[in-house]
C-alpha cells in the first residue's frame, strides 16, 4: 500500500465514519484514542452497506421527505448524514438521487401534522391519549380518551386507528383533524389486530363499519385494461365475462368513499349491486348532470 493511499484511508476513516483516529508521538504511529473529548460516538463493527444498499435506503428517505416534509426529519437526520458520507465517497450524489425521485401529493389535506411525535411515542409506550379532536362532519370539537393500535397512511393523509374509551369501541382519527394531544399515565388496551381489520379494514376504504356489503361493479372493456391491474380490496373478486366487460366485486361497509370513486370512472362503469348503492350513485349523477344542464 502507497503512503497516499494509507493517508486517504485514515481520513476517510476519521472524518467520514467518525473513527477517534489519532497520531501517538510515542508510538509513532496512529491509534485508536478513547479519550478524544466530544468525539462522536463510533464502534466495530458498525452497520456496513454496499452501494446498492445505500442507494436503496437514500431513495426510501427521499420518499419518505416528500409524503410528509419534516415528519421524521429530525429523526432521521444524524443517519441521512452518515449515508451522505458513505454514498459521496462513490458515483452517485444525494442530491442527484433526490432529483430523480418525485412524489406528487394529491389530495393530502395537510402538510403539518402537529402531535404526530406524541400520537407515535404514545403508539411505542402503549399509553393512552388526551385527544381534542375535529369532527368535520358534524361541524364539532371534542375531547376524546383513547388507546392507539396504530398509524395508518392512506390516500396522502395520516389516520390513527384506536380504540375510543368515550365511545367503547374502535375508531379511526384523521390526525390533521387532532387539535391537541396529551399523554396519559394510564396503560393502553390492547386490540386484537383481527378485531381492527374486521371494524377497520373489512370494506373498502377507510370509513368503519361492522355491517358488510358487497359491491358488483361491471367496467367497459377499455377501462378494463387499467382497473383489471388495480387492487381495490385485499378481499375482492373479479373476472371478464363473456362480453368483455370486467366485473369487480368488493365488499365495503360504508358507501361514501366508493361512490366517489365509481362517480370518477363516469360512463365506462355501471353498478350491478346492491340496488341501494345503484340508486346513491343515481342520485348523484343526477344531481352532477342538472348543474350542466
């Protein structure tokens, strides 16, 4: 090995990977100094990636500031900058990497989400919540004592799925709608995750409910090429029929979430069942065509 390349290693030892590198007058020679004052902290062996491990992990963070800017900045910050260490001393630049990755947010109703710290540290000490919280529908502020099971983002938007002990039962909060959060001294029930997913994830979206339908939607053959490769429901069933059209069942226990989304595909779709879903989006096209008319 060349004096240059022995001299390159230490620095990018030292200064890159933060190793308490000093020269010893005695010895002659570099050694490992545990007595450098405020040197951070550093250990063998560490965590070690290759390139495409930390081209995998600086594209993750990338996506991750760009669903929810300064959500988990503060967190993450002191690893994103040993990854910018590690990854600069290669071919590839951060910059360069965050420039060819692009998320657009649609329909995420708001950028600041103020007690998300609180709402996870209560979620990892299985404490309870002081919730003021927004009911948009009803137009209402109230308090709320719940137990969190877990953080949800659906749709560009963070929900937080509990258990409400003002209620007595399982809810889903849109966090951008919690107006103060507190934590409680006392420990959180916990759900079974079964539970949850039959309250919260039995029918399609992110509306609760206990009493299943289902729905049967038949698309055109042209739009067939795009819903055929779409998962609407872990539980759905679909097929072509002979005419080919693409017939799609999904269960769902609350109608005003679906119906939006059967209104978007316009005349390339057609409810089948139930009547009583069949006559919501009826009404609603009615409703759209008077406007224009």
């Amino acid at each position: 090995m060349s004096k240059a390349t022995f001299k390159r290693d230490i620095e990018y030892m030292r200064d890159r990977l933060n190793a308490p590198i000093s020269w010893d007058r005695t010895l002659r020679g570099y050694i490992f100094d545990q007595e450098i004052d405020d040197a951070p902290s550093y250990e063998l062996p560490g965590i070690w990636f290759n390139q495409s491990e930390i081209l995998a992990l600086l594209s993750m963070e990338a996506l991750l500031s760009q669903i929810q800017p300064g959500l988990l900045g503060p967190r993450l910050d002191p690893l994103k900058q040993k990854l910018r260490d590690l990854i600069e001393v290669g071919e590839y630049s951060v910059d360069a990497i965050k420039n060819r990755i692009k998320i657009l947010n649609m329909g995420s109703r708001s950028r600041s989400i103020k007690h998300f710290e609180v709402i996870a540290l209560s979620l990892m000490q299985r404490s309870q919540l002081e919730l003021t919280y927004y009911v948009r529908s009803r137009e209402e502020v109230t308090q709320r004592s719940i137990s969190p099971q877990r953080i949800v983002y659906y749709r560009d938007n963070w929900y937080l799925d509990a258990w409400c002990h003002s209620v007595n039962a399982v809810r889903s909060f849109s966090l951008d709608a919690v107006r103060t959060a507190t934590l409680r001294d006392e420990a959180a029930i916990q759900c079974d995750e079964k539970i949850l997913d039959s309250v919260l994830g039995s029918g399609y979206g992110i509306f609760s409910g206990t009493e299943l339908l289902w729905a049967k939607l038949r698309f055109s053959a042209e739009r067939a090429k795009w819903v055929s490769l779409e998962e609407w429901h872990p539980s759905q069933r679909n097929h072509f029929d002979d005419e080919g059209y693409f017939i799609l069942e999904i269960p769902y226990t609350e109608q005003y979430e679906l119906v939006m989304d059967i209104l978007r595909f316009g005349p390339d779709v057609e409810v089948i069942e139930p009547e009583s879903l069949r006559q919501m989006v009826r009404e609603k096209a009615s409703k759209m065509l008077a406007i224009y008319v």
